[in-house]
C-alpha cells in the first residue's frame, strides 16, 4: 500500500514540475498578431493564437485551450511578453534555420 502512496506522490510531483516550452514548428507564427498558431506554439500576446489565448508558462508564451489555461503549469491566458522583440527575432532565427 505505501508503494503505491509513494509511485503516486511520485508520478504527481514530475507532472506538477513538468515545464511548458512552445512549439518550435509554429516559429512563423510568432509575433504575427494575425491569429495562425496553433495550440502549443508560442505567442506573445493573445492576437498571435488561433484560439485566442496565449498563457504564461513560466513568462513565455504559449497558445492554448482556454479550458487549459491552468494546467501543465500554464497561469492562464492573456499573456503580454515583457520581451516581445527578443521572443520574435528568436522565433525569426528559428524559421531561418528550419527553412520553413
């Protein structure tokens, strides 16, 4: 029985400190402010995400499901970059070196 507390804690705790990163494939989409990314590639203001919703994981941006705003560590929508011109010349970078 305590295995099985313990394999439980355990699994919890990777969840809970499993960290968010955005979508290197929706690079191009970055900064666009015209709505094209998609769920799970980065974002820097609301404007950027298909569904309307870039969240704060962990102050970057990250388009998501307003009904998963709060999960995997993500503190819900509305998410405005303090660093917008450094996250898009980074996705701009990215774009560039996948050729796509």
């Amino acid at each position: 029985m305590v295995r099985i507390t313990l394999v439980a804690m355990l699994a919890f705790t990777t969840l809970t400190l499993a960290q968010i990163t955005p979508n290197l494939a929706g690079a191009r989409n970055v900064g666009s402010g015209n709505g094209a990314q998609f769920i799970t590639g980065g974002c820097v203001n609301n404007a950027d995400c298909a569904s309307g919703c870039c969240a704060n994981a962990s102050n970057v941006g990250v388009c998501s499901a307003e009904a998963a705003a709060f999960q995997n560590g993500k503190n819900g929508c509305n998410f405005v970059d303090p660093n917008a011109a450094a996250t898009i010349a980074a996705a701009q970078a990215q774009v560039e070196k996948q050729g796509f």
